[in-house]
C-alpha cells in the first residue's frame, strides 16, 4: 500500500464513519474534535521544532501536518467521548489503551513506512505523554460545552436579580389589576 494511499485513507476514512453517528452525538461531540486537532497541530509543531520527529511525506495541499491530524484524530476523538464521556475512569482505561497504540504501535508503523521518522530516542513516551494530556484537555473542555462548571441558580445569589421595572408581571397580577377595573 502506498503511503498516499494511506495518508488520504488517514484523512478521508474517519470522517465516512461519522455517517454511523448520530447527528445530535456528532453536533455535541464537533468542537471537542476540532479542540484535539488544534491541540494535535501544536504539538506537532512543537516535535518538528524541537527534533522530536520529522514528517518525510504530506499530501498535496498540506505542506507540513500530516493528514491524520486533520481526520483520525479529531473524529477519534468524538468518538472516545461518544462511548466513554461520563464515566472518567472508563475514559481514562480506554485513552491509555488508545495513546499506547499511537504512540508505540501506529507512530513506529509510520517511521517504517517512511511518512514520519523519529530524531528522539524516547519519541514514543513523548507521543503518550503529549496524547495523554490532550485527551485530558478535550474531556475538561467537553465538561465545559455541556455546563457542568457552569454556577448553579440555586448557589448563585445574583443570577436572577434585575430591576424591578423589568420584571415582567405574573400572570395573577395582571388578573387581579383586570378585576379592579
């Protein structure tokens, strides 16, 4: 297999399983995907430029990011949170299973095949290390799209508090000023 045939295939193939989504879990779960791609676009500009690693073979239009960076990883992200999201230690399990692969199994893949080499010598700890810290950045981020550290009504004291003059009067009010009359 060619390595075009697997970058495109790395770009394209991902994004067709969206089609087995539902379209509620793929609205909910999106921004978290695009927070893993730019997270993931920054840390490979950070390996690139620190001698981590170098890319030795891109697609066309993309010069220097590899194109799972733009599918495999932002829809595999969304959907770890889609079967793991609410249950931490489940999430936890199943990134550590994840990053393991990535980072020892489909990286040095990558390097045989000539798309990615490795400069450093303990690349694949630091591809862990990096995954490992983004998952936990897009499940705090995903706790944040769904309110969860959002104030309670109940603890916040001036959540509801307006002005009288734009309170608008309840309905028993209005009754009893139609009585009146």
């Amino acid at each position: 297999m060619s390595n075009q045939v697997i970058l495109w295939g790395s770009l394209v193939v991902p994004w067709l399983t969206l089609f087995f989504m539902p379209k509620e879990d793929i609205k909910r779960y999106l921004p978290a995907g695009l927070v893993a791609t730019l997270l993931c676009i920054v840390v490979t500009e950070v390996g690139i430029t620190k001698g981590w690693w170098l890319i030795r073979e891109t697609t066309y239009p993309l010069a220097v990011m590899p194109t799972y960076t733009y599918g495999a990883y932002p829809v595999a992200a969304m959907w770890s949170l889609k079967f793991t999201y609410g249950r931490v230690w489940l999430f936890v399990a199943a990134e550590i299973v994840m990053n393991n692969v990535l980072a020892f199994i489909i990286y040095p893949w990558l390097a045989r095949k000539g798309i990615k080499d490795f400069d450093a010598d303990d690349a694949g700890y630091i591809v862990f290390i990096f995954a490992s810290v983004i998952a936990v950045i897009v499940y705090v981020f995903q706790m944040w799209q769904d309110g969860v550290f959002a104030r309670s009504e109940r603890t916040s004291f001036s959540g509801n508090l307006q002005p009288a003059a734009s309170k608008p009067l309840s309905q028993e009010n209005n009754d009893k000023a139609n009585n009146e009359k």
